[in-house]
C-alpha cells in the first residue's frame, strides 16, 4: 500500500502573542534563531506541490510573526498548493490581509477562545478579544474564505450556543467547534479543562440542533472530546497516511504531537528531501500499517478504520506508543481515562497553569 | 433545502477554487480538503461566472455534448449544482 500526501501543516514558527491555557505547540518550543528561513520554506512547498499534496495550512504559534509571511503565502501559490492560514489575528490589518490575498491566500481561519470578552482574554492569556473581533468584520469584507474557529472546555462550554450565534452573524461561511485535544500545554492543564459528562451531552444536542438549522449557510464541524468517547478517533487518518507536518526548524512529523514518542528520529527537511521522509524515513514507517498493532486491535474490526487511535496519546497516557489507544473502552488500560473521567464528574477542580513564550 | 432552479445566477463561494490547469488532477479546492471533478463537472463549475444563469450553462454545455441526452444534461447539471450548493461550495452571485 502507498500513501500519498494531501496536506502539510507548516509550523512556521512557535512565536506567540496568545499563552493559551491549552495550547497544543509542544512543551519544549524551538527559538526564532532555530526557524527556517523563508528560502527553506520555498523548497519545502515545491517539494510538496510535486508529491501531490494539495494543501498547505500556514500556522504556528502565530505565522503572522514572520515577517515573510506575505512571500511563504505567495511561495505556496506558486507551488499550486491551496492556502489556509491558522491564525489568531495579532498582527494582521487591512493592508497586509490585502497583501496575503493579493499573494494567493484562500482561506483564513481565524480563532477565538470564548464569546466574552473577560474570559476570552483569561484563556488566551493576551488582550486580543476585541482585536478579534475586528478582524472578523475586516476578514468579512474581502473575498477571501473564512472560518471561525472555538476552542471549547469546562470554563466555556456553557456558552456554547452564544458562540454558534456569533459565527451565524460574523460572515464566516464555516465554524470549527473543537473540544481541546489533550496534548502539549493542553494535556498539563487537562484537570482544569476537561468538561464533564453532562457539558458534553448538552454540547452534542447543541450542535446537532444548529446544524440543522443552519444548513447551508453555516456549516459546523465539531471535534469532540476523545476521552467521552467509545472508540478512538482515526487520528490523522492514520499515521503517515494523508499528512505530514513541519516544525519551526525544519522537522518533519506525521501529527503535532509525536516528537514526544519517544526513539523515534524525525527527519529533518534541512537535510532530506521531502519525499524520502514520507516514502521512506524510518519514523513515517513506524505505524504506518498494521503490523505494530496489539491485540484487541489487531482482530479488531475498526482496525481500518481508527488505525488503532492516537499514537501519541497511547505514549502519554500509558507510557507505550504502541498500546491501544486508551480511550477505546476495548483497550487493556482504558481505566486510565475511566479514573480521569470519575474525578472530573466527580467535582474535582484544578486551577491552569500560562505557558511562556519562546525567545 | 436550498434550490438551484434554472434561473439561478451562481458562482463559486470564497475559499473555493477549482486547482490550476495541468495539475495532476482535476479539483475543486475547498477549506476542508478537495473535491475530485469527475466528467465534465470542471467544465460546469467553470462556466459558472457569476453572470450566466444555470439555464444559459445548461444550454452551452448541450450545444457542447450535442451527441448527449439534453435532457439527461440538464438533469445531471441541476443534480451537481444543487449538491455543491448544499454543501456551501456555491453561493448567489
């Protein structure tokens, strides 16, 4: 079986104005003078329009921070690659959204961390709410794709439906509602984030209701929290199977979070071309079929269609990579998460921890 | 459920594109990934300017696959529209 990429997440830097309580950047993050430069990226992009890849996702940290930002858009045009840029809004305006357009841009996905102001500032850690807003309308007035996207947990959730009200009236034709995923900073401030069991339940009906109502003219994608559910998510769509991601110095990883797996050596694309890093660098192959697969994945009917569930997350919780994803309720140590689960159900309250952010 | 009728005037909505002339494949590029254009669906998405109706396209793409059922056209023109219409890849110009 081959693989063939379809998209590259660019993590062209770690720079953040935002300290957001559930970042998913790693917890050791590379410094501006480790960054590729912007001649790297270009050989990067034509690398990846030349496998097939179709998308490139521009994020970071904030990609805005680069200052070559407007040329890695253009780069990635050229490349005949499709542009999203993931960002937070800080340090975008009217000329430079004019700018990354006029270089090819198609989409932008811009996030907020809650509807009100208060404690969407407290979650980003940085005054940038209002900011936000702002660059919603100015977003809405150009032609340009648009999607907003809610990162939604305990302290935010009940708010739910005033969120879904917002993206119905910002002009975004599309809003991501995501649970955050427990990774990076976000899984060292889980206990405080976690919704409980009723929260998610609410949630569902919620959207399930707005979609209907709002088809479409808005659509809604929604990432649910993989600890509430049964099986594990196709995370990534199996590892090295569709996408590969590129760190700020120029590491290549089949997700955002597996350079924390440990014996694993990821390729960097600094010294490989991109296309021996997919075929054949060892780290893309490790999970790339079944064969590492333990039982009850192994005979198991999903197999093909959860790929086991989440490498990483199988390393974070159990200490093994190679283990079921211990969200499964089939997995040996789905315990794990049942006792996760029992405290947060249970009433117990942790405060957040802020990241700093890199030099 | 929204209706494309023959005198809809549509165009591709923000954020949607068709991928460059001689790329690998034949795509309609979309925030969330891509959707191959099989046929002559390319064809149809890139009459759509904002200007013709879908009854000016209908009647283009007859006169161009004059061998074809027009009928059977028009049918299957409405059909592609109306599914890329739902899913916000299209909006009224």
């Amino acid at each position: 079986m081959t693989y063939e990429p379809k998209a590259l997440i660019a993590e062209v830097t770690h720079r953040c104005p935002l300290h957001c309580v559930y970042c998913s950047n790693p917890l050791e993050m590379q410094r501006r003078s480790e960054e590729l430069s912007t001649g790297d990226w270009v050989s990067i992009f034509q690398q990846a329009g030349e496998m097939g890849v179709v998308q490139l996702h521009l994020t970071g940290g904030e990609p805005l921070a680069r200052t070559d930002i407007v040329d890695l858009v253009k780069a990635g045009r050229s490349a005949r690659l499709y542009i999203n840029l993931i960002t937070s809004g800080v340090g975008l305006d009217g000329p430079k959204l004019d700018a990354l357009i006029q270089a090819g841009l198609d989409h932008v996905q811009l996030s907020f961390q809650d509807i009100q102001e208060g404690p969407a500032n407290e979650f980003a850690g940085a005054r940038s709410h209002a900011l936000k807003l702002r660059m919603a309308a100015m977003i809405r007035e150009r032609r340009v794709g648009f999607t907003l996207n809610m990162v939604v947990h305990r302290s935010n959730l009940d708010r739910l439906e005033d969120m879904i009200a917002f993206a119905e009236q910002s002009g975004a034709q599309r809003v991501e509602i995501a649970h955050v995923q427990y990774y990076g900073w976000a899984l060292k401030n889980r206990d405080a984030l976690l919704p409980t069991r009723a929260q998610v339940d609410k949630s569902i009906e919620i959207v399930e209701a707005a979609r209907e109502r709002l088809k479409g003219r808005l659509r809604i994608d929604f990432v649910l929290p993989d600890y509430y559910a049964k099986y594990p998510k196709p995370c990534m769509n199996g590892w090295g199977h569709q996408l590969m991601l590129i760190d700020p110095n120029g590491r290549v990883l089949p997700c955002h979070a597996a350079g924390v797996i440990p014996g694993l050596e990821f390729s960097s694309a600094r010294e490989h071309p991109l296309r021996w890093i997919w075929e054949e660098s060892p780290a893309f192959q490790r999970f790339r079929d079944e064969s590492w697969m333990p039982e009850p994945c192994r005979s198991c009917d999903r197999r093909t269609r959860d790929f086991g569930g989440c490498r990483c997350q199988a390393f974070l919780l159990t200490g093994d990579a190679s283990a079921t994803d211990p969200v499964c309720t089939l997995a040996p140590s789905h315990g794990i998460v049942e006792n996760i689960l029992a405290q947060v159900n249970g009433g117990a309250h942790k405060e957040w921890v802020y990241r700093v952010d890199p030099i | 459920m929204i209706q494309v009728s023959p005198d809809s005037v549509l165009r591709l909505a923000p954020g949607c594109r068709l991928s460059d002339h001689g790329a690998p494949q034949d795509l309609l590029l979309i925030p969330e990934g891509a959707l191959r254009m099989q046929g002559p669906a390319r064809k149809i998405v890139e009459l759509l300017n904002g200007e013709r109706s879908i009854r000016e396209i209908i009647e283009q793409l007859q006169h161009h696959y004059a061998s074809e059922d027009a009928a059977r056209i028009e049918t299957e023109t409405l059909a592609l529209l109306t599914r890329l219409r739902e899913r916000g890849v299209l909006e009224s110009a």
